[in-house]
C-alpha cells in the first residue's frame, strides 16, 4: 500500500500498522470519507479505488448505515481507541470478517481478515455436534415406546422444538388413493396439530407432490412464491393450514410414498441444508420406530391367536431359555408329558421324558438347530416316556432364536410346539402294514413284464400281465385290446407323459393310469419304463413293468377322507369356541375366565365322549352326567331318567353346551344356588321316521323366580345350539318351583345333514 501524501510519523505508524494487519484494509478521514483504499479492498469489493476516494463510507458499501459496522466506526472515531469485532461481512452477508478499527493522524484506519472458512468450520461443528445429541437424544426417547403413535408424537416434538418451528407432525400416505392423513403431530399453540385430518396430496400442488414421490426432501420458503406450490387452489390450501415455509421429508419404500415427516412456518424461512437433512433423517428413524412397535403389536397379537388356536388344537407350546436352562411349558404340553401341571419341567424331567432309544437322535437334531452356523429346523417325531410308564407318539416343531453376544452369534432361546399323534401314528403303522402285504401280493404275482414294439406294434407279453390285465392266461392280445380297455383319456395321457420324457432327453418315465376289467371294476395300475433307440436315435422299443397298485389308492383316498374329516371337526370345534368368546359377557376378568373355561371344558367333555367311541356317537346319559357332575358335587342333587340313548356325533358338543348352561344358570340363580335346591333331568325318544329326543330340565327347592325381562347369553346359546345347529325346539317356563326347560331334538343321522349353522352363528 503506498499514500501520495508527504508522511510524517503518525502515517508512518499507520502504514506500518496496515501492512501487519493485511492488504485487505481502508483509510477513512473524520467524516468517514475514504482516503485509501487498498489492492485487497479493490479486489474484496470489486470497485475501483479511484471511483472510491473521497465518497463516505455509508455510499460506497451497501448496508453499512444502520448495520453493526456504523456504531463501530463512531465509537472508535470517537474514543480514538482501537476497536475489534467479528461479524458477518457489511455488501458481504456471505462472508465473516474479523475487523479492526483504530485512529490514525488523518482520521479513522480500518483492516479486515476474511474467516469465513474459521467461521464455517467451527459452526458445522456445532451443528453437528447440537445434530448428533439430538439424533442420541430422540434414539433414546423412542426406545421402547410400543405404540407408534406415541413414536410418532414424540419425534414431531422434539425436531419441532428443536427447529424452533410452528408445528411438526407424521402423515401416512394411501397409496391407492394418493390420500394423506396427519397420523401425530406437535404444535407450540398458535396453530392446531390437525390430527385425522385427511387431503389429497395434489392439493399441496402436483410438482410439490411429484417431487415427494421421487424421495427427495421438499423445501420450501414461501408457499406464494415458489412455483412448486403456487396456484389459486394450492394457495387456499396453505391459507386454510396457516402455513408459508415448511421442510417435508419423505417416506418413500419399495418405491411407493407411505408417508412423510413435515415441519411448518406461519412466515417464511431460509431452511438450511443441515435442517432439511436432520428432518430427513428424524423421518427414516421415525419410520423404523413406528414400524417397529407395530409389528411388536402384531407378534402380540398373533401370539395371543396362537395360543388360543393352539389349545383348541391339542397343541403344547413349549420354551426352553437356553441361558437360564429353564423350560417353560403350556398346560397342553405338561398335560402330554405327564409333567405336574403345577409346575414347570426341569431341564432332567424333560430328558427322562424321552425314549432312551430315541434320546440320541433328538439331542443331535437340537444341537443343528442350536447351531449358528447351521440354523436348521427340525421336525421331531419321536416316542415319550410318562411319569406312569405309559408310551405316547409326538411331533415336535422348535426353532431356535439368537443373539450377537460377546461379538460371537448364540443361541439364547429354543421355542416350538408338541403335539400327541399316538393314535394317527397307530394308523399309519397299520397302513405300512398294510403296504408291506400289498408288496407280498405284488411279488406274488400282481407285477408283470412288458415290450412293445415301436415299428410293428406289437407286444410281448406273459400270463402274469394277461392275469393283471384281466384276460385268459394263455391269451395273446394286442395292443388295441389293450387299449381299449383304458378308462377314458389315459390313452392320450400317457402317450404325453412319454413325449414329454423324450423330450426332455429322458429315456425312463413312469405313470399311474386306471384301468378298466372285464367285470366293470375299475383298477390302478403303474407303469415304469424304459425307452430304447435304434439306428439315428429313433426309438425302437419299450421296456417295462406293469403292477396293480389299486390296494394303495384305495388308502391314499381313505387316509384324504380321514383327514377332511377331522379338519371338519376342529373347525366346528374352533367355531364353538370362537361364539363362546364373541357373546360371553362379564363384569370382572377372574368372572370371564371362568364363563369361558366352564364353556371350552363343556366342549371338551363332549369331544372326550366322542373321541371314546371314535366319532360315532355319544351316550346321552353320560354326557348329562358329565356336565352335572362339576355342580352337584358328592351329593346326590340331580335326578336323572331315561332310556339309553345314542347321539350322533353332530349332536353332542351342541347339547353339552346347552346342559352346562342350563347348569351354570341353575348355579347362579337357580335350584343349585341353594343347599335344599335339586334338579331333575328326564328324557324320552319318540320313535319315527325322524326319531325326536324330548329333554325336559326341571328345578325344584331353589329361590323363587320370574321371566326374567331381557334374553341372556345363555338363552342365546340354547336358542343357538338347539334350534340353530341341531334344527330343534327349545321352551323356557319360569314355573314358581323353578326354571322348567323341554329340548327336541331331531336325531337325523349324521349323513342326512352334511352341516348346519355353525356355532359361529349362534347369536
């Protein structure tokens, strides 16, 4: 820097103090006029120095009256005292300057050093450090919150005071309909949440919206100016919400847009790139958050389903921790094991509970599962050992659960089901019995050899394939006799299963096919056999075997039956359970547990009975005295008369559940509430057609009693499973020796009704 003045000591100074300052630096006379102005300061500014000299300061830099640096250069006039400050540059705003004031001869010395690159760094520190508490401090308050919209409550909260903004809030998005609705939100008073509030997502603007879809954060500084978001509609949008800046982070998941986070300003804003990045990722861990707790409320939930479908399916359920060694088992479980059902099993009560010849192979198919490295499912079938002595046939599912413990992956829990299937692997011990004597039949003489001839048609055959096929055994008959007698299609099928082998390549396929005797019955045969080439790969010839295998179907199709037939009964038994639940009423937990229980054992009494005599029925008399037996205790309180009478298997849970009401009440209101109280049960079967069992319950020595003014759950449930499931009649007399009930009961056989309501429908 050079004057063009004569120097005299104080402008020595000066220039000396300039040049240790900087370059960039200006000289300003008592009113403020500049007198030097440096290369720095021409180059910082970009005005000429010639076109500076002698003009005030206040016309030269645009914002300097009225901004910080005026009150400055005042008091430093002023004082004749050095003065120093750091601020945000004066025709500069993007730029932070650390400036220098100090008096000089000939007025006013000013120098200034850009840190703006100090001033960035140290201020991108802070942010990052004020970003990383918060994202620590919102971490820990959504941590455990397992209802997601307390999840969602809390983060617009805490970013919306943490942006010092207006409001802040989660909105889910339909997909399908391209509605919003605000799930949770925050606001700090002057504006509402406007929680379930519901908008379509174009009347924010359609390029506002389109840009959401993309995933990219929307910022906007003033709703009325940005083009995204302008428009007479949109602008009554913005007008109706009180909004003019906001930040909208975006949810958008296998490409689809499920919601988003949103902040919101009553006037406009300049959002930083920091602010719409920490929104962007409040919202992802918002999401997360949410997503969690609602899929914790659904494992709940279908826990809960799972333990009820469970029991009702004789399924036990059982968990072994495997840091603890500690079992838990359900009741179903304990009760198939034999264990005490007080009690939970030790790790030893449930290695004794295992066959001694089946011990080693379940303890090495839990240790694959237990393996990390290995995960693997087992599926035991195995043999128990109970306390008694008495054997029993189980499958048992388990899966193992881990953890990263130590930074090596354990095994921590060992869950699963046991089921009891003594008596359908009884069954199947009798159909591999069975198969094994079909074998013996078949190497008996039920298997034959066969050839065909591709060029000429014709087939050798033998007398075992003319027996098989059910011609004379010293017959010689060709392949259209044969072929005549193929049930209908076969033909064509088989000839398309070969085909299909050539092409692939294959020279063995193998097919079962029905057959038709000459006495009208129909047979099932299996073939296998082998394809030969001749000369240039042309097939030749074909070998094989042929061996009824009708035995076989015949127990594949009773085994399919069977299995309907007891899937159609647990559904009617779930159905039942399901209405018990739906209509119990209740004024206390212990008082519906209780309904429930005395209703679900009613049921399983009745199943017992028919278990008994293998679904074919059930003795009325002691399905009576089975649910009477749980009222009257020792003393005899309870009078019952009748012939014997066999029940359908449709008809026993349905009047199980109509007796055990009909008991319960009588214990709550009726002859049973008192000592002298006493009940009478007589029935009588009229012979027809249709057989029709009438049941009379009649009480006697109980409280006095009324019509009462309102139908309860009970006599809905005689309403429902009399008349409803079983086609019956049902009528109630409050007589002054009290309630007096008669039941009819069609007694149709069981397939003349292949199903009624179901006892879902019971209302």
């Amino acid at each position: 820097m050079s004057f063009d003045r004569g120097k005299d000591a104080l402008d020595l100074a000066s220039e000396a103090l300039f040049q240790a300052l900087g370059d960039n630096a200006y000289e300003l006379d008592r009113d403020f006029r500049f007198l030097t102005f440096n290369a720095g300061c021409v180059a910082y500014y970009g005005r000429p120095a010639e076109a500076t000299l002698g003009q005030p300061i206040w016309e030269v830099l645009e914002g300097a009256r009225g901004s910080w640096l005026e009150p400055l250069l005042r008091e430093a006039m002023a004082t004749r005292r050095p003065m120093r400050v750091e601020r945000e540059g004066v025709a500069r705003p993007d730029r932070w300057l650390e400036v220098t004031a100090f008096p000089t001869a000939r007025g006013l010395g000013v120098a200034f050093r850009d840190r703006t690159t100090e001033h960035r760094a140290t201020e991108a520190l802070r942010q990052s450090e004020a970003r990383q508490a918060f994202l620590l401090a919102l971490e820990e308050r959504l941590r455990g919150l397992a209802d997601p919209d307390e999840a969602m409550a809390a983060a617009a909260e805490m970013l919306g005071r943490h942006l010092d903004a207006v409001r802040a809030g989660y909105a889910e998005v339909d997909a399908a309909t391209g509605m919003l609705r605000v799930t949770r939100g925050w606001t700090e008073g002057r504006i509402p949440v406007r929680a379930g509030e519901q908008r379509a997502l174009d009347a924010f603007g359609p390029a506002a919206a389109a840009e959401l879809r993309t995933g990219r954060v929307l910022v906007v500084e003033d709703c009325l100016s940005d083009p995204r978001t302008t428009g007479e509609a949109v602008a009554a949008t913005w007008a109706e919400i009180g909004v003019r800046a906001l930040l909208v982070a975006p949810l958008v998941k296998a490409g689809t847009l499920n919601g988003f986070f949103y902040v919101h300003e009553m006037a406009p804003r300049r959002w930083s790139a920091a602010e719409a990045e920490l929104v962007h990722e409040v919202a992802e861990r918002t999401w997360a958050a949410v997503e969690w707790a609602r899929a914790e409320a659904e494992r709940r939930e279908s826990e809960a389903r799972l333990a009820l479908a469970a029991e009702a399916a004789g399924l036990g359920i059982w968990d072994w921790d495997l840091v603890t060694n500690r079992f838990v088992y359900s009741p179903r479980a304990k009760a198939i094991c034999g264990f005490d059902p007080e009690r939970e099993p030790s790790y030893e009560d449930v290695r004794r509970a295992t066959h001694p010849e089946d011990l080693p192979g379940t303890s090495a198919a839990a240790r694959r599962a237990l393996d990390p490295a290995l995960r693997e499912r087992p599926v035991f079938n195995y043999r128990l050992v109970r306390p008694d002595g008495s054997l029993r046939r189980v499958i048992a599912h388990g899966r193992a659960l881990f953890e990263r413990i130590g930074g090596e992956e354990r095994a921590v829990r060992y869950v699963g089901t046991l089921q009891d299937v003594t008596e359908a692997w009884e069954a199947a011990e009798a159909l591999r019995e069975s198969e094994a004597r079909l074998r013996l039949a078949v190497e008996a003489g039920q298997m034959a050899v066969w050839e065909y001839d591709v060029a000429t048609e014709g087939v050798i055959g033998s007398p075992e394939l003319n027996r098989l096929l059910g011609f004379p055994e010293d017959a010689s008959p060709g392949i259209a006799e044969m072929r005549a007698r193929y049930w209908p299609g076969e033909q064509e099928r088989l000839q398309a299963i070969a085909q299909g082998a050539l092409a692939r390549g294959e020279r063995h396929f193998e097919a079962e096919y029905r057959y038709l005797w000459p006495d009208g019955s129909v047979r099932w045969l299996m073939m296998r056999a082998e394809i030969r080439f001749g000369a240039g790969g042309v097939p030749s010839k074909v070998v094989g075997v042929v061996l009824d295998v009708s035995a076989r179907k015949a127990a594949e199709e009773r085994q399919v039956l069977l299995m309907r037939e007891v899937d159609h009964r647990a559904k009617n038994a779930l159905a039942v359970v399901q209405a018990a639940v739906r209509l119990t009423l209740a004024p206390d937990l212990e008082s519906y547990r209780r309904a429930i229980a005395g209703r679900v054992s009613a049921l399983a009494r009745a199943q017992t009975l028919l278990a008994e005599d293998r679904w074919s029925g059930a003795e009325l008399r002691a399905l009576v005295e089975g649910e009477l037996a749980a009222f009257v205790g020792e003393r005899q309180r309870a009078v019952l008369e009748g012939p014997p009478v066999a029940l359908p298997a449709r008809a026993a849970q349905p009047l199980a559940m109509a007796i055990h009401e009909l008991a319960t009440n009588a214990v709550k209101y009726g002859a049973l509430s008192v000592p002298s109280g006493c009940v009478a049960v007589r029935w009588s079967v009229e012979r027809g057609a249709t057989p029709v069992l009438t049941l009379r319950w009649a009480e006697m020595g109980g409280p006095p009693v009324a019509t009462p003014l309102r139908r309860g759950f009970g006599s809905r449930v005689l309403e429902g499973t009399v008349r409803g499931q079983l086609a019956g009649a049902v009528t109630l007399a409050w007589e002054p020796g009290g309630l007096v009930c008669t039941l009819e009961v069609p007694l149709r056989r069981e397939d003349e009704v292949e199903s009624g309501p179901g006892a879902a429908e019971i209302d």
